[in-house]
C-alpha cells in the first residue's frame, strides 16, 4: 500500500532562519512523483515544488528546495530564510504515474515562524 | 486564471438528510479528486475521476458517491449524512497529459452535519 508520513504535527523556526520538514513515503511503483503544499490559514492549498522520482537532481524553486533520497524514500522540504508568511500547514504527496494520477497526502506539519 | 470551484462554502445539515457537494472546474482536466481534510489525518481521497462518468474508489469511500456527467463537473453525494462527516472538502483536478500533476484545488466546502 502506499503511503505518506510526516512525522512532526508541528515546527517552529526563527525568521531568516532555514527549516526542514521531513517526509517519507512508501510505494511499489517505480516511477511516481512527489510534492509538497503550502496551506495557510485562509485554507487554500498552493503547490510548491514538485520531484520526479527519475530526476537526477534535486528540485527547487526560489526559497524552497526538495531534499530527495530515493534509497530512503524520504522527500524533505527545506525553506531557506524562513519568513512570517511561511507559517502555514505543509503537506507532503505522492502520485504514482499509474493509476490515473491518484495523489495521497501526508498528515501535515504545521509551521510556525518566530519574529 | 485558471479555476477550480466549489459550490458552497459552509453548509449545515441534518444527519439523515441527502448532501450535494458541488465542484467545476475551467482547465479542461481529464482528471477530478475528492478528498477530506481533518486535523491529524491529513487530505484523505474519497474519489476520483479520470474520465466522464468514469470514477475510482479512493481510500475512504464509504458513505460517499459522485457523478461526472460531464468532464468540468465531478460531484459527491452523501445519500444519508452523519455526524461522522462532518468535515472540510476539497475538490482537485489535474491534467492527465501534461506538466507535473500538480492538483489544482478549490476552495473547500466546510460541512457540519448535526
């Protein structure tokens, strides 16, 4: 079965610092993608970065960046220079690319940015 | 801009009573998800749709079922709802032939059953 675990309900980080949010997931499939979002508290959800699991490289997009381990099976999110507005739930996703691009999510770690 | 909509926002309904959850979306996806949101437990996939009148079981169907007559249209229904469902919805389409997947989510529909 597949599956994805966040294992920290919640995080707090000091503005301007950098924060990872862990992610493992667990799959038979040997190609699938993974993601993270972004939910603040007015409840939308916002993509943020997304890695292939045949990427050789490791994704980022402006402060956020996709640590990838496929050994490990761990996709962890790290934000560089932690701003007030990051504080939000983030959630971790895989979809498998069989199976009409089926997405499960991760529990979620909620992040809390200290001024 | 680019659109995924849910038809209401909050609602409020008897346990028993017959729920319409209502979501369209403008991209031309192939593909249209619900899910269920609780504290603790993350996004938890009811349904989904990768094709007019086509749909999957997600992990938790049960009490639920859903409609796409037409391909912007993927509803879900709650033929009997109950306490236990009350809970915050989303509604999510993706392209099945281009870019990443990323999901394209709606706003979500809180709903309290009581």
């Amino acid at each position: 079965a597949q599956k994805i675990t966040q294992t920290q309900p919640g995080m707090f980080v000091q503005e301007k610092e950098a924060v990872t949010l862990d992610c493992t997931y667990d799959t038979s499939d040997p190609s699938y993608g993974l993601f993270w979002y972004k939910q603040p508290s007015s409840g939308e959800m916002i993509f943020l970065i997304y890695q292939g699991s045949y990427d050789q490289q490791n994704a980022t997009e402006g402060r956020y960046s996709l640590n990838f381990q496929k050994a490990r099976k761990s996709a962890n999110l790290v934000i560089s220079a932690s701003q007030l507005g990051d504080s939000a739930m983030y959630f971790c996703a895989m979809r498998p690319n069989t199976g009409g691009f089926k997405t499960i999510f991760g529990a979620g770690t909620r992040l809390f940015v200290k001024a | 801009d680019v659109k995924v909509t849910q038809s209401s926002r909050y609602l409020v309904k008897r346990t028993g009573e017959k729920v319409f959850l209502e979501c369209v979306q403008d991209m031309d996806h192939e593909n249209m998800f619900w899910y269920r949101q609780d504290p603790g437990l993350g996004l938890r996939l009811i349904y989904f749709s990768y094709d007019v009148k086509m749909k999957e079981k997600g992990d938790i169907p049960e009490g639920y079922s859903v409609s796409r007559e037409k391909k912007e249209r993927f509803s879900l229904i709650l033929e009997s709802a109950s306490t236990n469902q009350t809970s915050m919805y989303l509604c999510a389409s993706n392209s099945g032939q281009e870019g990443t997947g990323e999901l394209f989510f709606g706003e979500g529909s809180r709903l309290t059953v009581l």
